[in-house]
C-alpha cells in the first residue's frame, strides 16, 4: 500500500467530499461531510474533525480543496482567476490558510459568447485532471462539458481554458419537476429510468429546435392527462427536453470554432451518458471521464505543484 | 340601472371570481372566492353563499361557469371539446347542474403541431369573447395569444377554433424565480418593474434564438454576482428571455400559416403588454383585449344561448 501523501477535498454548497491521497492522487480512503452552506464559521473544525483518524495514523498532512469552499458563502474567498488560464495558474493561485496545511482552488470568470460574466467553481479542477488523464486533450481545440446542477461548457486551446459558458440545465430540472405540475411526481423517487421516454424527449426537441422548448415542455403535463405518460415518463422525458436543449444549443454557439473531435464530458457516468446520447444525435461522438477521478486527479496536479513551489 | 340576469364565474385552481351580469354581459357587482382546489365537495355551497345577496334582491339567477370547475378536481367534470371546435358547440357542450340552475363550460382539446396532446380549461371562453369583442377576428385566420401560467397560442379560422398549443412559460417564471438561485429574489416583492432588464431579455434571446434559452438563463445568476444585476433586474431579465424565447417558438410553429394580422393577445393588461413587446421585436403587430372582459363576454355568449335553446 502506497503512503498517505495529502486531504483533496471537493466541497460543494451541499455536500463535501473527503479524500485521503497518494502522491499520484490515488484515494487510500474517503468520507464526507456537510457542504459549504451548512459549515458556516466552522470550515475548520469540519476538516479537523472528519481528518483526525488520518492525521494521527499518518501525521500532519496538507489539504487541497476545490468548490463553493473558495466562494463568499465559503472558508475563505479565493477570487475568480479569468479566462484564458492555464491549468498552472490554478495552482499558482490558491489561497493558503492555516499556516499554509490548507489551500483552496480558485474558480475561473470570463465573459463568455454572450458577452455576459460568467463562473465556475469547482469544474476547473475537473478540467485540469481531465486534461491530465486525457491525453489527447493536450493539442488542439477541443470542446468539454461538465453536465450538473449548471452544466458547463468549456473550450480547450492546446491545454489552455480559452472559455466557456453556462446552462442551468440540472437546476431547471430539480425545480420543474419538484415544484412545477408538468411532472406532478412529488414526494415519489425521482426516477429517470424510463429511457423510451428520454430518448422521445432528445428526439422531441431536435425536431423543432428553433426556440421551441417551452411549447414541448407542457406535453410533460398534458401526456399525463391524456394517459400517453407516467409520471416517472414525463420525468424522463423533461430531462430529455432539457439535454436536448443545452446539447443542441451549445453546439449552436460553438459552431464552426472546435475542430478536434470527440467531446469531453466530464461528471457522474449516469449523467454523461445521457449528454453522450444527445451528442449523438447531433452527429457528434463523445469521450466520458468520472468527474470524481477528474476531480481527484486535478487536486493531486495543484497539490504536486504547491509541493514543487515550496521547495523551489 | 340594467336588470341582473344571470351570473358569470372564472372558477380557476386557486380564485373564483364571480360577476353578476345583465343580458348583455355588463358586470353590475362582482365578488371573489376560494379557487377550484379548496373548494372540493362543497362547490354549491361556495356559489349560493357568494350570491345569496344577489339572490335575495334579484330572484333565482342561473350561474355560467368556466375553468377548472368543470375539471377532474372540479364540480363535475365537462369533457374536453376537440378541435377544431365552433364557438356555439362550447354551450351546447356545457354540463348542466341543480336542476339546470348551474352551466359548467367544457375545455378544448386538440392535436397539437407537435402530434401532442394539448388542452385548454378556461381560455375557450376568453376566445370566445374576443371573437365577440373584435369584429375583425370573425373572417380570415388568426392567431390569438393568452399569455399566463401556462400560455396558450389558437389559430382561428373564420371565428372556428381550429388547434392550439400551450407553453408554460407563466409557471417557469414562477418556479425559477422561487426556487431556484438563479434569481435570489426569495421572500420579496415579485418586481419585475425593471423594464430595461426586461427588454434586455427580449432581445437577448432574440440575438441567439436557436435553442439557447438555457444559456441565457444562466446570466440571471452571474450578472448579479458581477454586480451587473439587482435582483429585481434579474427577475425582469427572467421575464424578458421567457417571453421572447415563448414568442419567437411560437412564431416559428406557426410560420406560413397564419395570414391575418394584427395577432390578438387576451390577458391582464401588464402581460398582453409585455407579450405585445416581444412580438415587435420579431416585426409583428399586435391588438390587445383585456382578459377579464373576454371572459365575461364568452360567458354571457354562452348564457345567452342555453337561454335561447330552453327556449326553443
């Protein structure tokens, strides 16, 4: 067994996500705790606490954190670095807190396609290790997406994040289908297993795709009514409509400035899977990276260049 | 003074409001209630209470009602009328109550564009007003617009109702600006007064309208932590991009077969407004009528033809 060489730590608005790493970033053991907004005035008792059993069996060890951790609602704010950026700016840019045992990542900014602001937190260290376990990623431009809560969509120019953009996709979803009467499937399981009823969603949007989301969105209700759908049906077939939609229009916006092939999505399988399918009809083929491995793997390359840094 | 003759009722999910009319329809008093849902299992008891003072001055009056009262949460369940459907089949479609006292007003069913199932529970009988409040709609093909929690968009053909679709743009609204961190406007007043913000919307979406309402959706949320957005602007911002993204879809389902024009809006006058705003931008005239007297219009339409039939 190899030896504990640092904490990476992912830590969301909801949830944070512990890991005890090799020098590689290979996990040895992992926990997980309250994310940023319930750790409030209290980042460093969580840490302290879910990493005592590691510190004491393995002695002091730094940690590297990435997420809502470096955001105002986090332990410390660790600004936005703006785009473009090279992976090692990441790193050079980490706040240091607790005498230098912990870093946190910045997130990135940029004005995007729309000439809008736009964020992330937490996806550029999953770009990073990406790029790492990817090799082909290192040349050309290429086009990464990080499907969630708020989908990103990320060009990569020869190993530097060019840009990128965002669609709320996850979270139009979570709020339709919790607290809208399109699915009326409240308080049950959200199963989004009914995959005929996906695929008729992807389907159903590609074929009017002008601005048409809206007007395909009732039908979630309206099959129900007319018994064409379940409940669970029309909850798959929303998530259909949306990934169509972010899909279909993402491509749009970035037609004709990506030339390396496949797309690179990053996140949990269940959810790149689905992107895959919507890629796919459009005609576009797609890589899949864990977002977990990409996380942990983007974690170890800043905590190796921190550790390179201090002795430089 | 006219003499009172019968009583109108816009008996939604969530509000009843209740109209004494004379025969042409002209409200002499009106009075509100509890909606459709909180009304179950005592829905007389609900209408003879609100129109007891009206009963007493005035003798027995016969009560016409649309909305969800006529639906499967309603009094009593009045089939959805398919399309394309004559204004005049609507009364003699109605489902009649206590002893032929109380007239329940059925909805309208169609095929959609979209081979969907589409339905309608109230508008029918705002459509039928409009075509009795604007003579212009009673020859060519038309397409009316009623914009609200879920918007519907008719194609009328020489006064018939031919098919319709529905987009719930009105509940996307609501929903995001609720519960999602898109807006953060939780607990306040709904202001969406930033007309600016709203306009900027409107023509947001419409510089990049193939299927990118998602991305644009997402600004709400980064021009705020960008310090370019209060929370009202974004709201208002919400706002616009639904409304063009709505309107421009619509636009696109309908193209080539709508010859008419102005296009007619139905609805509170701060919405048909905001829908009339959009509709210029895509270079299309519109007329609006207010929702409140379409409906009583329909309703003494229909009053005055079950009246007709009792007699003939």
């Amino acid at each position: 067994m190899s030896t504990a060489s640092f904490i990476a730590g992912d830590w969301g608005t909801s949830n944070l996500r512990l890991f005890l790493c090799n020098t590689e970033g290979v996990a040895l053991d992992s926990t997980s705790g309250p994310g940023a907004a319930e750790s409030h005035g209290r980042f460093a008792n969580v840490l302290n606490s879910l990493a005592a059993g590691w510190q004491e069996r393995h002695g002091p060890l730094k940690a590297v954190l990435c997420g809502m951790v470096g955001s105002t609602i986090g332990w410390v704010e660790a600004p936005y670095l703006p785009c473009p950026a090279k992976p090692d700016q990441l790193a050079d840019a980490c706040k240091s807190l607790e005498g230098g045992r912990v870093h946190i990542v910045p997130g990135l900014s940029c004005r995007n396609r729309f000439n809008a602001p736009d964020v992330m937190r937490g996806e550029e260290t999953q770009i990073l290790g990406a790029l790492e376990l990817t090799e082909a990623l290192a040349q050309g431009r290429h086009l990464l997406c990080l499907p969630g809560t708020h989908t990103k969509w990320a060009a990569v120019d020869d190993g530097l994040i060019q840009e990128f953009f965002s669609a709320p996709t996850g979270e139009v979803f979570a709020v339709l289908n919790e607290h809208s009467v399109l699915v009326r499937n409240h308080g049950g399981a959200h199963d989004r297993s009914d995959s005929a009823a996906f695929r008729e969603g992807l389907a159903g949007f590609n074929g009017f795709p002008q601005g048409q989301l809206l007007h395909r969105l009732f039908e979630c209700r309206a099959r129900q009514l007319a018994g064409e759908f379940t409940a669970p049906a029309a909850e798959a077939y929303l998530s259909g409509l949306l990934i169509a939609s972010d899909t279909y229009g993402a491509l749009r916006i970035m037609e004709g400035s990506i030339t390396a092939k496949p797309i690179t999505l990053i996140g949990s399988p269940e959810l790149t899977q689905r992107y895959a399918s919507a890629l796919s009809l459009n005609g576009c083929e797609s890589h899949q990276v864990d977002g977990s491995a990409a996380a942990l793997a983007g974690l170890a390359q800043i905590h190796r260049r921190i550790a390179e840094g201090s002795h430089s």
